[in-house]
C-alpha cells in the first residue's frame, strides 16, 4: 500500500521536478535561492562572531592573565610575602605585579589621556604575551639615564613618534596634606613601539619599570595589582573565589570572566538575536516555498484525487507534500552551508582587498577591538542552523500537506 515511505519520497521528488509549468519551476527555484542565501548568511554571521568571541578573550587573557588581585590605597609595602601568602596553596604559572594609574602624555602640541603600567619585565613576559609583540626585557632599561617606556603603535602614530625619541608624561603632584598641588611633568624616552590589534592596548597603553611606575605615581615600594596565571584557565572562577573567601583585608580577586563578563554577555545577546533575525530570512522565503506549494497542491489536484481512488490515505498524501517542505530544507541547507564555510574561508582575503583598494578600513579596531575578520566554524552551530531550517521548511509545507490531504472529487471538478 501506499504507507510505503519510499513511495511517498518518489511521488514528492517527481511534484518537485521542473516542468513545462515555468511559473511553478522558477517560485520554487526562488524559494529554495532565498533560503540558501539565509543559511549563507547564519553561518558567516554565527561563524564570525564566534571567532571574534575567541580572538577578543585569548588577546584580553593574554595581555591581561587569568586572575587580577587588586590591591587597596593602604596595602602593605611588603607585596611579595603577601603575594606568596595568597598563591602559594593554588597551581600557578606565574604572577606579575604592577602600579597601574592614568595619565596625560605628550609630544610637540599632542596631548592624549593614557593608562600608565608598572611592570617587572621578566615577570611581565611569564604571565601575558607582551612578549610576543615587544621584548620587555630588552627596551625596558632600568640603567638608562631617561626612564624609558613602550607605547602602543596607535598611540605614536597620534604622538607622531618613533623609537629613541622623548616624550612627555604628566601626572598629577600631591602635597603632603595629601592635596592636588599642580601638574608633575617627566621626560620619558620611546624605548619601543608594539601592536596588539586591541584598541584599548594600541592606543592607550604605556609600559615602563615598576620602579619608575613607583616613583612616577609616588607610592614608595607599594603596588596597585598584581596580574596571575593558573596552569589552567578555567580554574580561574574558583580560584578567584577561593581568595575571596579568605576575607583579605587589602586584595580582591578578579576572575577574567568577570572582568570582561559586560562584554562577553553583550556579545552572547548579539549573536542570539542575529540569529533570530536571520531565521526570520529563512521563514520569509519558506513563506514563498507555502504559496508555491498551495498552487502545486492546485494543479495537481486530479493526481491526488487520482492518488486516493486507488487506495492512498489522507495521512499518506499529507506526508508527500511534508516530504517536500523536508526536500526543500534540505537543498537549502546542502547548498547554504558549503557556500556559507566557502565566505567565511575566504571573507578576511575579500576584505583586504577591499580596503586595498578602496583605501577605507572596514574593520576599524577602535570600533571592533581587533584589526581582522576572524572565524570559528562550529559544527553545534550548523547543526542548530540546518535543523532550523528543516524545521521552518517542513512547518511552511504543513498548511499546504493539510489542504492536499482535504482535496476531493467534487474539489478536483471544481478546479
């Protein structure tokens, strides 16, 4: 009988074919186009914003560790035996304290806010990936007779200096009241220039010597933080959590998620709602599959007539037409989701070529963060994004599977 699933795939695939009716080709053609256009653009969407995500938290964990102790104004001079006091009962790679404070900086009629830091060199460059992008140790030289600094490439490219060349820092001067008694000016010597591709590092960042950072900011031997990195990074919650629990009287544990915890859930809440927004891309031309089908349903009312006189149910006929929503979704996702891996594979060449030849950045990294189009591929996110699909496709095809399976004689004389 016609229960036979195989029957009812071959009966909905030949419905499907083109045929002399070009109307009824070219609305299916169009449906099953828009609908691979919106699975083209979920994946390139979900794909991007997934490497941005990654890209954004390995460059922030990088520069920035996995912990952030925060020392308070009063906190003891004698950091190490309270550094030691705090880390020595967890698993850790290394730690690197800082003085870290705002400032103006300025070259010739230039004058730009920055964030001053403090680092031990050596310490610095076991912790974070500074040294990636600029030897520490081998520019920071605590010998020189100028204390010396590296700056971000976008921050000398404002100041419009290079390498060797002096700049000025100012910084707030304190009375022994304690008061604001005027501006502190120190010469400063460019001993390097890095390139993070993070704005907020490229264009704010100042680095020099705990010892200079010290003496700038006058807090005698004291530090203002201390940056940590575990053997493990998702360690880090209940770590962080473990510290605070112990009630220290002048250092607070940060975790790194919750330190960029704003933006990772801005983030999140983005990428759902693009998600949503392009599914509705996808219903909209499942939409157009609803009505092309309703005329498919139409014009071929004499076969499913024809279908039931020898012996089809109402249940069989139904599953042919939701057989071909199920087709539909199908093509769509076998054409989209290649086509869509093929963009993405390709979408950062296209947009240098872009800004070559246009001369116009397109991914401004004061705007994004980062200076690239990255991209992750997940195969949760395709899997999500073709049962999606299917599921629209299938639900677009009920309507019309409904009035097939109701379609009779006196509705097939009629048409």
């Amino acid at each position: 009988m016609f229960a036979n699933n195989r029957v009812a795939l071959f009966i909905a695939i030949r419905l499907l074919r083109p045929s002399h009716a070009m109307t009824r080709s070219i609305g299916l053609l169009v449906s099953l186009v828009g609908i691979a256009i919106g699975v083209i653009a979920l994946v390139v969407t979900l794909s991007t914003m997934n490497g941005f995500e990654r890209d954004v938290r390995d460059q922030e964990l990088g520069m920035s560790g996995h912990i952030n102790l925060v020392f308070d104004r009063n906190s003891s001079t004698n950091w190490e035996n309270a550094l030691d006091n705090v880390l020595s009962q967890y698993e850790i790679a290394g730690f690197s304290p800082y003085v870290r404070s705002g400032a103006m900086i300025s070259s010739r009629d230039v004058i730009i806010s920055v964030s001053v830091e403090g680092v031990i060199p050596e310490s610095e460059e076991r912790v974070t990936n500074i040294g990636n992008h600029i030897a520490l140790t081998d520019t920071l030289l605590t010998e020189s007779s100028i204390p010396t600094v590296v700056i971000g490439e976008k921050l000398a490219e404002k100041l419009s200096v290079s390498a060797t060349q002096l700049v000025t820092l100012i910084t707030p001067r304190w009375n022994q009241e304690g008061n604001f008694s005027g501006p502190k000016y120190q010469l400063l010597k460019v001993a390097g220039i890095f390139r993070t591709g993070m704005s907020q590092y490229d264009h704010r960042l100042v680095i020099t010597n705990l010892a200079t950072a010290q003496s700038l900011f006058n807090v005698g031997h004291s530090i203002t933080g201390a940056k940590v990195r575990l053997d493990d990074s998702l360690a880090a919650p209940k770590v962080s959590a473990a510290i605070n629990a112990l009630v220290l009287k002048n250092i607070h544990a940060i975790d790194w998620r919750q330190y960029n915890k704003n933006f990772f859930l801005a983030l999140s809440s983005q990428k759902k709602l693009m998600f949503i927004v392009l599914l509705m891309v996808i219903a909209i031309a499942g939409s157009s599959a609803t009505i092309n089908m309703l005329i498919l349903v139409k014009r071929n009312s004499t076969s499913i007539v024809l279908l039931k006189t020898i012996g089809a149910t109402k249940s069989v006929v139904v599953k042919i037409f939701l057989l071909q929503g199920l087709i539909i979704g199908f093509l769509g996702c076998f054409i989209g989701i290649p086509l869509g891996i093929l963009v993405v594979k390709n979408a950062q060449t296209l947009v240098s070529y872009i800004e070559q030849t246009t001369g116009f950045p397109l991914i401004d990294s004061e705007v994004y963060l980062i200076d690239h189009l990255p991209h992750l591929i997940k195969i949760t996110d395709l899997g999500l994004i073709g049962l999606s699909t299917i599921c629209i496709t299938v639900l677009a095809a009920a309507y019309p599977a409904y009035k097939a399976g109701g379609t009779s004689f006196s509705e097939k004389s009629d048409a």
